[in-house]
C-alpha cells in the first residue's frame, strides 16, 4: 500500500511516511536518462565526469507546467518554481531497495507542484504509472482578460481579441494565418527542438511553452498571452518581437530554437 509523508522545512519540520511500491530495475525515463519525462519541454540529458552527492553523474533535467525539475540517477529528484529567483522547492529522495521516497519542502508550492512531486518519486519506485494524464493538469477554459488578448498587441496599443468562431474547422485569419498541419519528422532520431518539443493545446499555450523551452518567462501557462508574455518574447528575440501575432511569433520561436548549432 502507498504511503505519504513530507518535510517541510519553516519554523518546524514535520516527518511522514511517503509513498511506496514494488522495487524496480530502471526509472521511467530510461536506464541512461534518455527517454523525455512524459509532459516535460526542454528536456536535456547531463552527465559528470566526477560524480558528487549533488551531481552523482547522470541526470535529466527540463521543465513541467514551466517549473524546473531534476531526476538523478540516484533516485533522488528536485522540482522548484521556475522563476530566476524561485520562491519554492521541493527535493525528492527515494530508497530504491525499499521502493519509498520523502521528500523535503522549501517555501509554500502548490498543490500541483506536490502531487508533481509525488509523480517524480513514482518515476524511480513505479515507473508504469507515470503518464502524461498524471504530470499535466487538463486545461482550464480559455477566456480572453480584458486588458490584453490572444494576439499580441505592442505596448500601449489596442489589444487584438480573436472573435469566437462557432465553426471548428480551421481557417485562415488575418491575425493567425492559414492553419498548419503538423509535417512528419524528417530525422526522428534527432534531438526535438521547437514545436517538435512542446505539446501546446492552443496557440496561446504552444507559445508560452516555446517561450519556456528558451529560457524565458512567459507569465502563467494558460494560453492567455499577455505583458509578460511579450517581454519573454522581446527577451528572447529582441524588442522588436513584442509586435508580432501569436502566429507569427510561433515561427519566429520555432526558427530561433532549432537553428543549427556553429
């Protein structure tokens, strides 16, 4: 039977019992880390020729829901908000013989960073359950705010709202352009880069994703482009970005993260 227990670490700390299940030969990203975390973008598989207690010499990491993770081969795990200056962590750690892990709280996370957590430990002691239905949270209702809108207006400009079409089949517009149909991966033994590595639902949230797996802060990943959206995109891109429609940036963004390496 699974068991649950944290510590968090504040003016007092409090110890449990985590959860459990049946000793596994390897994690579910793979015995060499190189198999993608089900819903994760950026992902990137590191080795250290001097193995230490903080780097024991292979692990993968990237980002879930825009927070950064880290799975050990250990079996220990770290997952900490994805701002520059992250306001909360979470660090896993798991005896693989026992098939149980803790886990060690700093700051306030989510309720979704704690059950991600969870999710992360279940990697090493339940690998089969890890799925993509457990890592991402079905998305919410997409409701356009009212200071800002899908497109994304320059500042101080009129923001542009798409109006809602009752007809699902996709069309051209003159804010999105013509729809696209995704193409075959012409090399899918090659690392995926771009729209190949996110899993966006809309082309609000494949943005954000895209803005995320450069490095940048999107704002919340909600498919609702806005102020920060724009300055992650003039970060990456250049000031001149902030300008763009949603589609437009899209391309720029897939263009600039799959660009050949000098």
């Amino acid at each position: 039977m699974m068991q649950l227990g944290r510590h968090l670490r504040a003016a007092c700390v409090v110890a449990a019992p985590v959860w459990a299940g049946q000793a596994i030969a390897e994690p579910c990203v793979g015995a060499a880390f190189d198999r993608q975390f089900p819903g994760a973008t950026g992902v990137q598989t590191r080795h250290a020729d001097v193995p230490s207690p903080r780097f024991p010499g292979l692990w993968q990491e990237g980002r879930i829901n825009g927070d950064r993770y880290v799975l050990y081969a250990n079996g220990e795990a770290s997952l900490q908000d994805g701002a520059a200056e992250p306001e909360w962590s979470i660090f896993v750690q798991c005896d693989l013989e026992a098939a149980t892990c803790t886990e060690t709280i700093d700051g306030s996370p989510p309720e979704a960073a704690l059950q991600l957590a969870e999710v992360l430990g279940q990697c090493f002691v339940n690998p089969d359950r890890v799925t993509m239905a457990e890592v991402v949270p079905p998305a919410p209702p997409l409701i356009a705010p009212q200071t800002d809108g899908w497109a994304l207006a320059p500042t101080g400009g009129t923001p542009i709202v798409e109006p809602t079409d009752p007809d699902p089949t996709p069309a051209s517009n003159p804010t999105t352009g013509p729809a696209r149909e995704p193409g075959p991966d012409p090399n899918p033994a090659a690392v995926q880069c771009g729209l190949a590595a996110v899993s966006g639902e809309d082309d609000g949230t494949t943005l954000q994703l895209l803005l995320v797996e450069a490095g940048a802060d999107p704002g919340p990943i909600d498919g609702l482009p806005g102020r920060k959206t724009r300055q992650a995109l003039a970060q990456v891109l250049g000031p001149d970005a902030s300008e763009l429609g949603v589609q437009a940036a899209i391309d720029a963004l897939d263009e600039f993260l799959c660009r050949p390496s000098d």
